[in-house]
C-alpha cells in the first residue's frame, strides 16, 4: 500500500502555490505549473522511468483555474494519483475527466469570491487606513491577504486530498452558497462606500439665476454625480457589451466635451 | 524629482515580480505587490517619499479595485500600473507642485496610472509569448522524462522574459520620467484644454473600476440597492470604510440566517406534500 509523505505533499503544495502561474502563455496557462506540483506526487508513487512518464502524461492536459481556490484541484489529483498507484479502478483518462469538469465552475467561485469580493473588501478597508498616506491600510493588507491564503489553500489542497472527489461538496454545497451569496454582500456594501469615499465627481456649472449646480445637487444627494457615473460606466458594460478600455476612452470624450462647455473644471494653474 | 538607476533598477525588479504571470508568484506577487496600494507604499519606499506614494498608490488603487482576468484576457496591466505608473505620477505631481492630498493631484495619478496600465497590456502579451519558447523546451524535456527541467522551466527561464518585457521598460521609463514632466508643463498650461480634461478624466475613472466590479454582482436594476446601501452610509452618514464593513457583515449574517431558513423549510416540507393536500380539505 503506497502512501504519500508529508513531506511530498508540503513539497507539491509549495510548488502549486508559488509556480501556479509563473510560466504563462496564452496557450497553455496553468499547464507547468500544474506539472510541477504532481511531480514529487508522480516521483514518490512509481518507481520506474516509464511508469512516472505514463503517470505524467496525464497533467500535460490543458489546465487553466482560478489557482488559488484551484490549489483544491491540485490536492484532489494527488489523491487521486495515490489511489491509481495502488491498483483502484481509476485511471489518467478519469483523473483529467474530473479535473477538466472542475476547471470552470471553480475559476468562476475563484473570480467571484476571491478576486471579486475578498481582495476588494480588504483593499477597500486598506483604503480607508491610509487616509493622509498612513502606510497602515497597505500592511494591513500585505499582511491579512497573505496569511488568509497561505492558510486558505493549505486548507483546501489537504482537503481535496483527504476527500478526494467529495471534496467538491465543500464549495458548491447549499451551506456553502448562503455564506457565499452573503460574503458577496458584504463586498457590495464595501464597494458602495469605497465609491462615495474614493469617486470625487463634482461640477463647476453656474446656474442661470447665479446658483452652483453643485450646491443644488448635494441638495437632493450627495455624491450624486459619482453615483450617476458609477451607473453610467455599469450600463455601458453589462448592457452595451462594451469592454472597459472603451469605456475609459469614452470617458475622455466626455471630460473634453464637459471642460468645453465648462461642466467640469480643475480650476488649477501652476 | 530625478528617479537615480539603483532606484529604477529596484522598480524593474519589482516589475517582474508583480506582473499576473510574474516571478513573485500569484500570491505575493501579482495580488499583493501588484495591487497600486502595496506599490504605493513599497514605490515610496524606494524613492524616500512613503506618504505620497501611499496617496498616490490609493488614488490608482480604486480604479483597479476588481482587475479579474478571467480566461488570461486582461484590460491593464498591473506591473505597468504600479511600478511604472506610479512612479510617473510621483514625479508629475512634485514636478507640477501639486499637494499630493488634493484630489486634483489624485485624479491626475488616476488618469496617468490608467493610461499606462492600458498601454502596458502590450508588457502581458510580449511576455506570455515569449514564455511559449521555454514552454517548447518544457514539452522536450517530458517526452524524454527529463524531469527535473520542469522547475527550470516554470520558474527558472520565465525570468529572460521578464528582463525584455517587466524590467527594461520599467527602468528605461522610469529614468525618462522626470524630463516627461517638464515637458508637460513646457508645453501644457494646467488652465489648458489638454491638462483640464485630463484632470477631469482622472476624476471620473475609477467610476469604470467600481462598475467593472459591480458588473459581477448587479445583474438587474435591483441588485443596486446593496451597493446604494454602501454608498448611502459613506456619502450620506459619513461612515468610514471600516464601518461600512462592519455594518455589511451585520446584513450578511441576517441574509445567511434567511437563506438558510428557506432551505430548511424546503427540505422539510419536500417529504411531505400529502399533509398539505389533508390540511385543504
């Protein structure tokens, strides 16, 4: 009975967690990375040259994650792998099924969960220390983001390996939903913050009776012009299908048509 | 300001840790020394001015608050933001004699930032391609079960790449950035057109960031009310970003507890559809 070493598993993990993406191409992506961290795992289960060679044909299969909740992939294949080398029913063709299968639905709790809502929220509260140049807010990060995905993928890498395919459960289970569904929450309500503390949209347009349009604006609600451009941006991507570098360069249309018509003005001279 | 070559030597090395696919790793490189905030300060830390680069860092932080690549496609890039935007807009904004605590001063890092974070996506294509070399030399090594070339090749040769396309631009750029700015205010009045739209142009960018986040979690009309929410206790109560936290995890504990007393009540009720047709009668 063959059976992984600690010291093997640290040693995959270590690799997954610093190569996942150091080698990247359009083309392959993941792929090296994922090589890496199977090779003490491929190393320690067979003995003979071609036996690791048939076992690593196996990851040289496209693989693309979002690698940091993907480090679950990686611990489910060594568990696997594990099991092949000890005569399961299980073989390459099924390992590479159940990765490919996991590629996608993973990259899209990844992207949503850890780009889109984790690291925003830390940024954003890193933000709110740093008012005044306080170096506070960017250790603040360094330090939380660093140990919560050290710790976070160590996790799910021995998670994957200890329950193999069930592993899975974890993440898209019904429990599992409701706290995502309630971290995103979070993450909305920090972003609406971070927008009215960060977004400083404001108009130099004088009013026919002598009036500041700004004054009257913060009247009915502050921010507002903020919020309207946050909206705007918004309405341009989700429902024109416009990509964001266009959006910005439409922004430049709209800050030289506004500076024309003395909507907006810095009011700066040097 | 006059940026020395042992400084942007350091920025250059920076630059090839913290690119997505950058020697730093994912982790620490590309989402911790990648993200404007932590360049803020690690650029101040180089260049001997820590507050303004966390402002500045901050200031460009926004608009890159969600940069998802999703699939490896990206719309900036992040070594081009942070170790060479933020250095250029440290030099603008003491060349032209900005307080760095003016939004005017943070809406033209913003808009400088952004600039060369959309030019600099040319930095991810030139090294991605280029990585497909050591990539060849990888698929040759696992034909003849050459192992050990794995890690050369993953983490080893990738660094000739980011030489060419993270470090020489980085350095080249940045010892350039301070003749730049004196050729914007040669040729560029700050009460001009020119400068005026850039100003305002950095003043309503990171409303494309906010949104490029909010374009995941807003799928209708609806969906905004979280994030007015948000908004409302900045704009409206003044509440700071820590707060805002606080209170939105208060909603997310409520929110957890009724989705999971719908789904408790679903489970239970499942089983049993022939007590409810008994109750009819």
């Amino acid at each position: 009975m063959k059976k992984l070493s600690k010291k093997t598993l640290n040693k995959s993990f270590l690799s997954w967690f610093y190569g996942n993406l150091t080698c990247f191409s359009q083309e392959h992506m993941q792929t090296f990375g994922y090589l890496c961290a199977m090779l003490p795992v491929v190393e320690s289960l067979y003995e003979t040259k071609e036996e690791q060679k048939e076992a690593m044909e196996t990851y040289t299969a496209f693989f693309n994650t979002e690698p940091q909740i993907g480090a679950l992939v990686v611990g489910m294949t060594a568990g696997l792998e594990e099991a092949k080398a000890n005569g399961q029913a299980i073989d390459g063709e099924a390992i590479n099924g159940i990765r490919a299968g996991l590629m996608g639905p993973l990259a899209g709790i990844g992207d949503s969960m850890i780009v889109g809502t984790l690291i925003p929220i830390l940024l954003g509260i890193g933000l709110g220390l740093s008012s005044g140049g306080n170096p506070l807010g960017a250790i603040f990060y360094i330090v939380v983001w660093n140990l919560l995905m050290w710790f976070g993928m160590r996790f799910v890498y021995f998670k994957g390996y200890d329950l193999g395919g069930k592993a899975v459960e974890v993440l898209v289970g019904e429990q599992a939903q409701a706290i995502r569904e309630s971290i995103i929450m979070i993450g909305t309500i920090v972003i609406g913050a971070v927008a009215a503390s960060w977004i400083n949209i404001n108009t130099s347009l004088v009013l026919p009776g002598g009036g500041e349009l700004q004054k009257t604006l913060n009247g009915i609600y502050p921010k507002m012009l903020s919020a309207l451009a946050v909206v705007f941006c918004w309405w341009l991507m989700t429902k024109k299908n416009i990509s964001p570098t266009m959006v910005m360069l439409l922004l430049v249309f709209v800050a030289f048509v506004g500076v024309l018509i003395g909507f907006f003005d810095p009011g700066l001279s040097y | 300001m006059e940026i020395n070559a042992l400084q942007a030597t350091l920025l250059g090395i920076c630059a090839c840790l913290s690119s997505m696919p950058g020697l730093g790793g994912t982790t620490f490189g590309n989402y911790t020394l990648g993200r404007p905030l932590v360049a803020g300060l690690v650029v101040g830390l180089i260049l001997g001015d820590v507050q303004t680069g966390i402002i500045i860092g901050a200031a460009i932080q926004v608009i890159y608050i969600a940069l998802v690549t999703p699939g490896g496609t990206v719309s900036a890039d992040v070594r081009a933001v942070s170790y060479i935007g933020i250095p250029l807009a440290i030099c603008a904004v003491k060349g032209m004699g900005l307080d760095p605590s003016t939004t005017q001063a943070q809406a033209m890092a913003a808009a400088l930032g952004a600039a060369v974070g959309t030019l600099g996506t040319v930095l991810f294509y030139g090294t991605a391609t280029m990585n497909l070399i050591w990539q060849h030399i990888g698929w040759k090594a696992v034909e003849r079960g050459d192992f050990g070339k794995l890690y050369l090749v993953d983490m080893g040769l990738p660094w000739i790449s980011h030489i060419l396309f993270s470090f020489m631009p980085t350095f080249i750029i940045a010892m350039a950035g301070a003749g730049m700015v004196d050729v914007m205010k040669a040729y560029l009045p700050m009460d001009g057109i020119a400068m005026k739209t850039l100003f305002t142009v950095g003043s309503l960018l990171p409303a494309v960031g906010v949104a490029i986040l909010l374009k995941q979690v807003v799928k209708k009309p609806l969906d905004f009310i979280t994030f007015f929410f948000g908004f409302t206790l900045a704009a409206c109560l003044g509440m700071n970003l820590i707060a805002s936290a606080i209170i939105g995890s208060f909603f997310a504990v409520i929110n957890y507890k009724i989705i999971m007393v719908q789904t408790r009540r679903a489970a239970a009720s499942a089983p049993t559809p022939d007590d409810d047709d008994e109750e009819d009668i």
